[in-house]
C-alpha cells in the first residue's frame, strides 16, 4: 500500500477556460480529467461533454525504465530541448488528444530517473520551457500511433497567475537525429 501512494501523483492546471487533472491510478495508468467552464467549448470538441472529459493516457513504450529516449530528453529539456514563442493552436491539440497519440511528463513523474524525485533540479528544467512566473508546466511528447513509443517532444502547457499557453516545442537538428537513431536500437537481452 506504501509504494501506491509513491506513484499516486495528482495535479490540477488550466488551460484555455477549463482543468485538467492528471492523475495515477491504482493500475499504474494515467488518467486526464478535463473540467471544463460553460464558457468552453473545449470538453464538447473533445468527447461531446458539456463539463468533464475522462482521458486514459495509454502506455509509452519508451518512458517507462531506463528507455535511453526519455533519459536523452530529461537530460536535454531546457538545453537543446526548447520553447518557441509559437502558440500551439487549440484544434492540434484536441486532434493529438483525440488520436492518443501522447503521453505527458511533468517535473513529478516517476518517469525520470536520471534526478532525485521532485528535486529543484528537475522543476527548474520545466520551468526554463516557460517564461518567467509559470506556475504549472506540462511536456506533451508526441508518440507512434505503430508501436505507442516517443517520437519528440511536441508542446508544453504553461499556467500563468491569469493566463495559459502552449507553445510549440522546438529541438535541436542533432536531437531529432538522435531520437531518430534511438528507435531503431535494439537491445541484445
């Protein structure tokens, strides 16, 4: 029961008018909640719901264990991996949900092991993809509709005290090619 409680990570954020809640369960699944105002028409785009959306996040093949992709990303966030000031727009981002094409990485996932768990360390590389005062960030990696496993880093959520954003992530010419490589390596054991 302890080590249940070790990988039950839950958080609220905002984005354009509603929230969303990423949450483990007690499969060791991630589950989204979106909580949507009645101003927004994001939660009705999403799964035809007037004020909550219920979103499993599906497994990523290449986030779970010492997956050389996403140690090379954690290491790499807030250096070759970058923000652009280019806004995400709303219907890519219901299409990439839609798809189940993604899988989300916050500064508190047990995803990295390269850092201490929830260290300033790790927090500061999330935060250096948003500009200064962002309260929440939220890494959405791009994933393989073939085989669910990563592909690049596409976006990441930003909260403000009074606004949201997502901006589109931009990665280095030499990361790209070494994600590429990455994916067809295969272990020998």
């Amino acid at each position: 029961m302890k080590y249940l409680f070790l990988f039950f990570i839950s958080f609220s954020i905002n984005i354009f008018a509603q929230s969303i809640e990423i949450t483990w369960r007690d499969d060791f699944k991630k589950e989204l909640t979106f909580s949507c105002r009645a101003s927004s028409h994001f939660c009705h785009e999403l799964c035809s719901g007037d004020s909550v959306c219920y979103l499993e996040e599906g497994i990523c093949r290449s986030c779970i264990g010492t997956g050389l992709k996403i140690n090379f990303i954690l290491s790499e966030l807030g250096r070759s991996i970058r923000t652009t000031e280019e806004q995400y727009d709303s219907e890519s981002f219901i299409s990439l949900l839609k798809n189940n094409s993604f899988a989300t990485l916050t500064s508190k996932d047990p995803y990295n092991i390269i850092d201490a768990f929830g260290s300033i360390k790790v927090y500061k590389k999330f935060e250096s993809l948003c500009r200064e005062g962002s309260l929440s960030q939220i890494v959405f990696l791009k994933l393989s509709p073939d085989d669910r496993s990563i592909q690049r880093p596409e976006l990441v959520y930003c909260e403000y005290e009074d606004s949201v954003s997502l901006l589109k992530i931009h990665s280095s010419p030499d990361l790209e090619m070494t994600l590429l490589k990455l994916a067809f390596k295969h272990s020998i054991f």
